[in-house]
C-alpha cells in the first residue's frame, strides 16, 4: 500500500537533528581547544589552569609575610614622588588642609586605631617588672620505681641504672605559688606622669590575657664547709612539654603567634606549670600543697603528718580527676592492676605493662606545636593511654586515700571533718586565685642537701616589635619571655639515700660479752617501696643484712599472699663501740636503754659517726620514712 501525504524531510527528520547535534559538539571542541587560548588572566598575565592553585598559595603567602609584626617597611611608593609644577605646589600650600573650619574631635585611642601603626613609634609604653612568686619552704621529696617502659621510650634515663632489677628512684618537686592577679596588673600598668609619660602596654600585642610561657626553678647544693653554692637550672624532665629551647635560642615573630594560640588552651598551660611525672610502678608522687594556715591544733604531731597526706592526696586527685573529665571521662584497659603484674615481677616475670610515658605527659609531646587543631592516630592513642593511665591512678589515689583516712581515724578521729581538697584542679591565670607550680628534679644525688628558689617568664608583649617602639626601647623586643623577680630559698632538703638507718635502743654493757648492744631501724627503697628491718648489733657487726621475707619489709595488711622476696638491707657502716652517755636524762627504766652512744666507722675507714637514740628516734628524716612504709607505698 502507498503512503501518501509524508514527505522526505518528516519521514529522516531525527537523522537530520542528531546530525546537526554532532556537528555542534564537533565545533565547540575545535574552539575551546584549536582556536581558543586555555588560560586564566592574574595580575595582568596569563595563567594556566593547572598553575592557578600555586599561584594563589604563592600570593597568600607573601601577603602573610607582609602582615607579620617584624615584616620590613614597603616604602616603594615613596621613592618616585609625583611631579607637581612650582605654582600648583604652592597654591596647594595655601589652601586649607580640610574643607572645614574645625576639625572632627576623636579620641587618643580612635585615632590610634586609625592611623598606621608604624606612626606609634614615637610613643613611650610602661616597661612591667613581674613580682617574684612565693616559694614554698618544704620541697616535696619521692621514692618510687620507674616503669620500664619509661626507660625504654627515653634512652639517656637508662644510665642511671644498672641490671633488669627495680629502677628505684628518689626527686625532688619544688613548688611555688604565682598570683596571676598582681601579673596582670603589671601588665595593664602605666607611667603617664613620667617624663616621658609611659602609655599601657596596648593590649592587643598580648591578647589581654596572662601567658605562662616557662617556669624556673635553680637549685643549690649544701657544701662540706657550710656555704651553699653549684648554683644549676632545674632541667625539664625527659617527654616534658617546655619552650625553653625556643626562649634560649631564640624565635621569631611567626613563632610567638602560634605559642599564644597554644597557651590559649588550659591543658597546655598546665603542663609547662603543673608537669606530670613519669610513668613509675606504683604512682607514689603526690602534688605540693598550697601553704593555708592550719585549722587544727591537735599536738599530735603524728596525727599532723597524716592530715598534711591526705589533704594533698586529696589535692592530687581533685588536679587528676578534673583533667580526666576534660579528656572524655575514666576509661578502662585490659591489662591486669599493677599490683598483680608486680606480684608476677617477683615470681621472675617481667613487671611491665604501663602505657609509654607520651601517654602520661599530657599529649605526649616534647617541644611546642602549634595550634592546629588536626588529630592524627598517634594523638588519638596517646590521649587514650593517657586517659587508662588516669583511670588507674585515680584508683589507686582512693586506695591510699582510704587507708590514710583510716589511720588517721585510729589516732586523731576529729581530724576527718573536713573532707574538702584545697586544688580545684583546674588552673584559671584570668582567675583571682592563686596558681600552684612546680618542678620535677631528677638531677638530685642521695645523701646531699638543697635548696631551692624560682621565677617566671611570662610572654613579653613587647617581642618582635620593635618598629613600634622607640629606639630608646626597642631592646625590649628581643626576647620572647619577660621574667619575674627571683623568690627566696626554700628550705634545705636532704635527699634521702635508698638505704637509711636510725639508732632505737643503745645499751651500754650488755650482750653476751658485756660489749652492749644497739637495735637499729633500717629502711630500704626497694621496687619503689620502702620496706623496714630492724636488728640488733653488738661491736663489730655491720649495721643492716639481706632478708628474705614473705612481708617484704610491707605492712601485714598490705602484704597478705605477696611472694617471698630478697631484699638488701646492707650499709657500709660498722659498730665500733657503744658507750654510756652520762649526760642523758635517766627518768625512767626505758631511759636506761637510750642512754648511750654508739660508734660507727664506714667500711673504708673514711669517716667516723655518733649516733645516739634520743636524736635519732625525733628525726625528721626517719617520721617520713615511717609514714610512706606504713601508707605512702600503697597501690
């Protein structure tokens, strides 16, 4: 059948449109690649497409180097001035400056703002002079182990001991108290009756805030002769988080902006004034305690002591808890309580198993970094080791804290009324209280005798800014850090050697051979512990022995099921006569066995001691040493 009324055009009218489609696809490709240049105009050239990411990071960049404080003047547009005719210059000298009569009002601090910043250099600013801090009279001293893992992330702490046995250690923590109120004053000071008058410190150049940029402490070292002298810097610990190679060495402009960003941050700030410790085996350090004036008046010295460890036990765990709440809350591990590991670490097993000591060190770090706010994996883990690690030291804090609470209860009950910590934990520099800081010391030798004293740097407004300042004080940009006033010296600590022993009973004329006999109390610092014995000597013996004990030296409730352990109690020391003291108080029979003088000799023959009772049982030394054996060890 025919088809009729169709023509050509409507029966290939989809050809003809997908044909005229392609050709147009065809002509635009030949444009945009044939015919068309393929790139960008910037700046007056052309570009192309794959340069224009690099071309824009390269105009950030010298735009930023153009903004820093220390960036030189451009002055380009000064060195070809315009041209202007003899008659033009001076009809434009007499015309009038504004087109009013007066001139707008504006303030000193308006038209500062306004004009260039450069244009302030003729202005003289009140140079600050920080109050010194407050050192605390007694320096906190602890006996602990380290973890292995401690010596084994940081190398140079593994000359200090020698073997695979406990890594005893004794430090020091000097502590002084900072009042970021009166700093801030000093900051926000001025001189505007001087000649010349001395304007406040523009706050913008220290973001109006209190910034603690490093903590010093200096220690000097008792002599044979009585003098104090071998003045040294307290060195930060191994993974300690400090800027005092950027104060020392010096840094730049870039550098003090990205420090003020991460001294913004609180957990920061902490750790440069407040330090963790490193991981150690049974977590014995305890904060210093903020000087307050003592509410009791009990006369019970030993009841005393007691109250002054829980109140700072209590401290140490308000300061812990509240950095744990900031890191998300307590987390646990699957690692067994160290007491168990320790248990497996005398039967002959290793005794490690604590996290790395980046962990416990506050993110880990050993130098500034910047404020950037990218978490990698390595931050993520050291911030959940750092977490189980406070987890398990809060634990064991309420352990101790609970033994203290009962031992004291047993002798002073009217002592527990106050429960209270005096640390909120949380330090606040924009705050009106006052700041507890503190170093660790690890450069201490047993046996010696220190004294301590301490200033702050705070971050200097003045840094890098010396096109701002006048030439008379523009010195005062060239440091990063403006240093307080030095405190006085603490009083002297004598840092106890891992073998300490103290005369009990001293009984002229009697033993065996009428020689008399002396009883001694030795205490000896074994896996971070102190553990006790005590015997008794006739002349000629050596005072100490190695025991082997299923008590370790431990309390009985804190030993029950402990495996037997060999513990050194040896000295170098030897009893070479007992002798009556006649000038002893004789009131009662007890008296009698302290009424003598025993005579002691160094196995090399180097040194001769008297040691009597009555000064040994009052020391200071050995009510210590009896406190941290019965409480201060506990897991």
């Amino acid at each position: 059948m025919k088809i009729k009324g169709i023509s050509f055009v409507e029966q290939h009218i989809e050809k003809i449109v997908l044909g005229v489609a392609a050709l147009g696809l065809v002509g635009v490709a030949v444009w945009q690649f044939a015919l068309r240049s393929n790139t960008v105009t910037m700046g007056g050239r052309e570009v192309p497409p794959g340069a224009v990411d690099r071309e824009l990071v390269e105009r950030a960049t010298a735009l930023a180097d153009r903004l820093r404080d220390d960036a030189p003047a451009d002055l380009s547009a000064f060195d070809r001035p315009p041209t202007k005719g003899a008659a033009e210059l001076a009809e434009a000298m007499r015309s009038k400056v504004s087109g009013t009569e007066r001139l707008a009002r504006l303030s000193p601090a308006l038209g500062a703002r306004l004009l260039p910043i450069d244009l302030g250099a003729d202005t003289w600013y009140f140079e600050p002079r920080p109050g010194a801090p407050a050192i605390l009279a007694e320096v906190v001293q602890t006996a602990d182990a380290l973890d292995d893992r401690a010596v084994i992330d940081f190398p140079e702490l593994a000359a200090r001991f020698r073997g695979s046995g406990p890594k005893d250690i004794v430090w020091t923590t000097p502590a002084a108290v900072i009042d970021p109120a009166a700093l801030r004053s000093e900051l926000r000071r001025a001189e505007l009756g001087a000649n010349p008058p001395k304007s406040q410190v523009p706050t913008p150049w220290y973001n109006d805030a209190l910034m603690i940029v490093d903590v010093v402490f200096e220690r000097e070292t008792l002599r044979p002769d009585g003098s104090w002298g071998d003045r040294v810097e307290v060195q930060p610990i191994p993974g300690q988080l400090s800027y005092r190679p950027q104060i020392v060495g010096g840094a730049d402009a870039a550098f003090s902006q990205r420090l003020l960003g991460s001294l913004a941050t609180p957990s920061v700030q902490q750790q440069i004034l407040q330090p963790e410790f490193l991981p150690t085996r049974n977590s014995a350090f305890v904060q210093p305690s903020m000087p307050v004036a003592s509410a009791s008046a009990s006369g019970n010295e030993a009841a005393e002591q007691l109250l002054d460890l829980l109140t700072r036990l209590r401290d140490e765990r308000s300061r812990k808890d509240a950095e744990l709440t900031r890191l998300g809350g307590p987390l646990e591990d699957d690692r067994r309580d160290r007491r168990e590991e320790r248990d497996e670490s005398d039967r002959g097993g290793s005794g490690s198993g604590a996290p790395p000591p980046g962990g416990g060190l506050g993110g880990g770090f050993s130098g500034p970094r910047g404020g950037s706010t990218d978490r990698s994996e390595a931050d993520a883990e050291r911030e959940k080791r750092r977490r189980q690690l406070l987890t398990r030291e809060l634990r064991r804090l309420a352990e101790r804290i609970t033994r203290v609470e009962r031992e004291l209860g047993e002798i002073a009950p009217e002592l527990l009324a106050d429960r209270s910590a005096r640390g909120t934990g949380v330090i606040d520099l924009a705050g009106e209280t006052p700041v507890l800081v503190w170093a660790h010391d690890l450069g201490v030798e047993p046996g010696r005798t220190y004294r301590y004293r301490a200033m702050a740097r705070l971050f200097n407004p003045f840094f890098a800014r010396s096109r701002q300042l006048v030439a008379e004080q523009a010195r005062l940009a060239e440091s990063l850090a403006l240093p307080t006033a030095w405190s006085e010296w603490s009083r002297p600590v004598d840092v106890t050697p891992p073998v300490a022993f103290f005369l009990t009973r001293a009984a002229p004329g009697e033993g065996p051979l009428g020689a008399g006999i002396a009883r001694f109390e030795i205490y000896r610092l074994h896996d971070g512990k102190w553990r006790r014995d005590e015997m008794s000597v006739s002349p000629g013996d050596r005072v100490g022995r190695v025991i082997e004990s299923a008590r370790g030296g431990l309390p009985i409730e804190a030993a029950a099921g402990a495996a037997p352990v060999a513990i050194d109690f040896g000295t170098e020391w030897y009893v070479v006569d007992i002798i009556e003291d006649f000038t002893a108080e004789r009131r009662s029979p007890g008296d009698l066995q302290r009424a003598g003088i025993v005579v002691l000799q160094r196995a090399d023959g180097q040194r001769i001691e008297l040691r009597e009772p009555q000064r040994d049982l009052g020391s200071e030394q050995r009510r210590r040493l009896n406190r941290d054996w019965k409480v201060g060890s506990l897991s």
